[in-house]
C-alpha cells in the first residue's frame, strides 16, 4: 500500500457523480445550475468539461492524477510480463520498474519517474498490478532447461500416442493404473510460510535441528482411484538401525544407501514390495508410468510444518535430543496421512491427461517455452525506431521522397530471384515496443557434436524390442562382472585375517576453542583401558567389527563403540548411540 494519506475533504464527489454532471452539461443544462445542484464547484465542472472534450479517450477512469502510460500501452507492458513468465523468463518487480522508465524515456513519454535511479517508482509499481489484476507476485520453481526443452508438442504426442496403445491393449482400469515417483525429505526442511517478529529487524531466524540436514529418499505409488501403496523410505547410511523405522507409515519398507538416493537394487526391492500389495498377474496387470503433480507439494509443505512442530515439542523435553534424524518416519507419517487422501491422486491423474485419457490437455501455449529453445531460429524482423531526423537509421534505409510504387532494391544482388522491398524486410513502428526492451532470450543454434548422450524418448517398457535391449544390457552387465570376479579370484592370494585397527577420535582437553581435525587420529591397541575388550571390538549398531583402519565413534554415556558410517552423525563430539537416546 502506498503511505499517501489524504489530508483534504475537498472533491469528495464520486466519478459516477461527475460523469452524471457532465452528461447534464451536454445535453444544455446551465453549469451554473449543474454545479449547484450535485454539489460539485463550478470551476471542477469546466475543467473536467475541457477535459472531456479534447480527450477522447483518457488513461484512467477514475479521478486523480492520470497514469504515465495509455491503456494501450500498459497492456502492451502487462501482456509481455506475461508471456515472459509463461517462457519461463519471469521478471521481478526491479526489473519492470527500469524498464519502464526506458521505455518512458524512448518513446519520448512525459512521466514523474526519478532520474537519479532511472526506475520507476515502487508507487508506480503497486498501482500497475492493481490496475492489472491479472498479474502477481509469485515465487518460481526452479525448472532445468532440459526438462523445459523436453516439453514439446512431438514429445508429448508421442507419449498420448503410446499411452492410449497400451490403455487399449490391456483395458486397464483406473484401479490398475499407478503412478510410482520419488521425492526427497530432508531433517532440516525449508521453511514454509512467513513468521511475525518485531518491526525493523533485519535478520529473522527460526529454530531448526542442523544447519544443514541429511536428505532422506522416498518412493510412492498412488493409482487412479486415489488408493496408495505405504511408501519405502532410503536412509544415506551403509548399515540400517531398526530406530530409524520407529513410528512410521503403515506397511512401509526401510533400506539404506551410501548417499540416501535410490538404484537398481533399491527399486527391484520396491517393485517387490509394490507386487505383494498389488497381486499383479498376466491376466491381471498394473500400468505404472512417471507422476508428481498435486501431492508432493503438498506432502513437503506438511512434512515442514510437522517438523517445526515436533522439534519444539523435543526441545521442550532435553531427555529427548535436540536432532530428528530418527524421527523422519514418524513425523512423515503424520503430514503422509494428512495428504494422501483419494482427491489427491484422483486430481493427480486428471491434470496430467492421464486418465480419463485427454490427449488434448495441453495447449500451443503451453508448448512455447520449448519452442524458445529450438535450435533452428528463424530469420529475426529488424525493428528500427523512426525519428524525425532519421540519425538511427543507415544511409541506403533513410526514408526517401518517392512517387513510384514499385519496390527499390536496397543492397546489389547478382541473384535473380526478385528482390523484396524495404517494406517486407523492414517494420518501422512510430514508437518502439515494450518487447524490444523486454525481449525473449533465444536458444542459438548449436554445433553438432559427437559422442552425445543419445536423446530418450517416450517407450513402452516392456514392448519387445525396447525389453529386448534392456536384457542384452543386463546380460552383458553380469558377464562382465563374472569374468571380472573370476579374474580376481585367481590372481588375488588368500590371506589370514589380521588384527583390526579401530581409528579413535582424540579430542582436546583444553578449554580454549580450537579447530580439530578428525583425521589426526591415533592408534589405540589397548581399547582404552578396558578389560573386556571383545565386547568392545563390535559396532554395538551393526555388530560387525568392520574393516581396517575404519573410523569409530564412542558414544560419551555407555562408553560403547560405533562405526562412523553406523552412527547417522558427522563427527563424533558429543556423540550418543541409538541405545542411549532411546
């Protein structure tokens, strides 16, 4: 809102009330007369009158101070701010305000813009939105180029294409129909939604476990008649500790991998786990297809928010730690259960054309985007401003007196083909566009090269010759690995086991802060001192003694010890092992 505050009752009439005064006045009432009896003084009345007369059409039908730029011209700037963003190449409100006061100054508009900063004011700014109710702030989505080139009318035909062959192959149901997706959770979420704090503070911080959190994979499946099958959650650990599965989904299945994200070997797991709750038969089988739209967005705005509420429910409690790395599954039980509802995935297939099947979801006007990054550009009109001194324009282009109608070659040409006149190879406006200022970035063609990642495209997985491939592949994959495995075997000697050697974190015992390094590490041959110390040489989380030189972390209350990768945490000060913290 602007900090304008009216300090006058004067014109306290409204525009309905004027225009009926105006309209009295034409038809040869007395201004005199009209003034007096609509309460309006005499002088406002001719003015206006005046204004009416020379100004057919005015820039603003409301009373006040007129905008800079005609209705024509403000549409021309909205109508390109638009397309823009639906390009992908969305502007901030910075942005606009320079540009308007270019193209203010280009187009030779008078104005109240400040000179200084050359932009327009923030004034100006919220006026224009509201003026354009068809225009908002918007916080984007970042979107790979990729995926937005990716996005074109032959890709998407191809994929309706494949899609109504199978439908009408297999004759599946809604109920048969299943999208599968992953997602990633993380245990120190992005903040959702703004917070109250005092006026004029500048920095505004909240609470959260760690400054930066471990990223926790999950894998859903939801079908077309909204039913969902329990999620499988991928921790980034090498060994997996029951404590993270406390509390979460219903049926839900539990693994771990060196960096949390999923493979081959986790998604032959799911599909496993996906096949137990479907009974997928030959006669009976499951279309499963690629899906994220209306639920997880959603999911991930819940599972912040059930992330801010259950570390201030811990921090309340200190018996119960201050971190959430075991608590993911139970606080993403909670949002699961508040999002996975029938309309989401009912919603879910229907925005996607999916099904009901509608091949003509999509729009000319939502290909665009990938039509801006086309290599192959077509030849660009060269838009060239005409003033009256004709100084931007060349030589041979200046506008010349001329009583012939026949066309004037510009450039010598040894071609025979005819040459086109300058007004078919040249547009000049009487004022420059908006979309010179604000022009759409085009892709420039690129050089072919060798050796590219071939370009995928829509297929049916188990057609026959794109399943065919894929057994040639795998085949070829474990041969490799066979004759590898064999070749190891038979150069690579047997031999005994030897001693492990734990590596032990030696912390400082001065009081000063000084930066450690986790790699300075001693041997420790006698376990600390410790008697028994057989019990002592397993992770007390795996129950491996690990392999040599392997970091170890010993937690400070029981005094047992755990692999660095087994303990979920980054170093090992203050370190306390699941068996304590629960």
């Amino acid at each position: 809102m602007g900090k304008y505050q009216r300090k006058t009752e004067r014109r306290n009439f409204s525009q309905a009330s004027l225009d009926s005064a105006l309209d009295a006045i034409e038809k040869g009432r007395k201004i005199r007369a009209v003034a007096r009896d609509f309460g309006i003084h005499e002088a406002t009345l001719r003015r206006h009158l005046g204004i009416k007369r020379k100004i057919k059409d005015r820039k603003s039908e409301t009373l006040g101070r007129a905008p800079i730029f005609s209705k024509e011209q403000e549409r021309e700037i909205a109508e390109q701010v638009k397309s823009l963003a639906r390009l992908f190449f969305g502007i901030t409100p910075t942005e606009l305000r320079q540009v308007a006061y270019k193209y203010a100054e280009i187009n030779h508009i008078k104005h109240r813009f400040n000179k200084e900063t050359a932009m327009a004011g923030p004034d100006w700014f919220r006026s224009f939105l509201k003026r354009n109710s068809d225009i908002s702030l918007r916080k984007p989505e970042g979107t790979s180029v990729s995926r937005v080139s990716a996005f074109n009318k032959l890709e998407v035909d191809r994929f309706f294409d494949n899609l109504e062959q199978v439908l009408t192959k297999n004759k599946f149901g809604p109920d048969r129909i299943y999208n599968v997706d992953e997602t990633g959770v993380s245990t120190t979420p992005k903040e959702v939604g703004k917070r109250l704090a005092p006026t004029g503070v500048k920095q505004f911080g909240t609470i959260c476990s760690w400054e930066r959190g471990k990223n926790i994979t999950v894998i859903c499946a939801v079908s077309a008649t909204g039913n969902f099958v329990p999620p499988l959650f991928i921790f980034p650990r090498l060994r997996m500790s029951p404590h993270l599965q406390k509390n979460g989904p219903s049926g839900s299945i539990y693994t771990c991998t060196k960096n949390g994200w999923s493979n081959e070997q986790v998604f032959v797991m799911w599909l496993k786990h996906f096949q137990a709750k479907v009974s997928s038969t030959v006669d009976n089988p499951v279309f499963l297809q690629p899906l994220d739209l209306t639920f997880f967005g959603p999911l991930k705005n819940a599972y912040s928010r059930q992330c801010n509420l259950f570390l201030k429910r811990k921090i309340s409690n200190p018996q119960e730690g201050n971190t959430l790395t075991h608590d993911v599954a139970e606080i993403f039980k909670v949002a699961y259960e508040q999002v996975a509802n029938v309309e989401k995935g009912v919603s879910g297939f229907a925005a996607a054309g999916i099904y009901p099947l509608n091949s003509e979801k999509f729009s000319e006007e939502d290909f665009a985007p990938a039509d801006s990054f086309m290599s192959e550009q077509p030849l660009k009109e060269i838009q060239l401003h005409q003033s009256p001194s004709s100084k931007h324009l060349p030589q041979e282009l200046s506008p010349q007196p001329s009583t012939s109608t026949q066309s004037v070659p510009l450039l010598p040409s040894t071609s025979k083909q005819p040459v086109p006149s300058a007004t078919e190879l040249y547009f000049i406006p009487e004022q420059i566009p908006i979309s010179t200022l604000l022009p759409v970035p085009k892709a420039q063609a690129k050089k072919i090269e060798k050796n590219v990642r071939k370009k995928q495209h829509s297929e049916v997985l188990t057609s026959t010759p794109f399943k065919q491939n894929l057994e040639e592949k795998e085949n070829k994959r474990n041969r490799k690995a066979m004759a590898v495995a064999g070749k190891i075997n038979a150069t690579v000697k047997t031999k005994k086991k030897g001693k492990v050697v734990r590596k032990v974190y030696k912390e400082s015992d001065s009081d000063s802060e000084i930066s450690v390094d986790e790699k300075e590490i001693c041997d420790d041959d006698e376990l600390d001192d410790i008697s028994n110390a057989s019990e002592y040489d397993q992770c007390i989380i795996c129950g491996d003694t690990g392999t040599k030189n392997e970091m170890w972390y010993r937690c400070t209350i029981c005094g047992y010890w755990a692999h660095s990768e087994c303990s979920g945490v980054d170093s090992p000060k203050g370190f306390v092992c699941d068996l304590c913290q629960n």
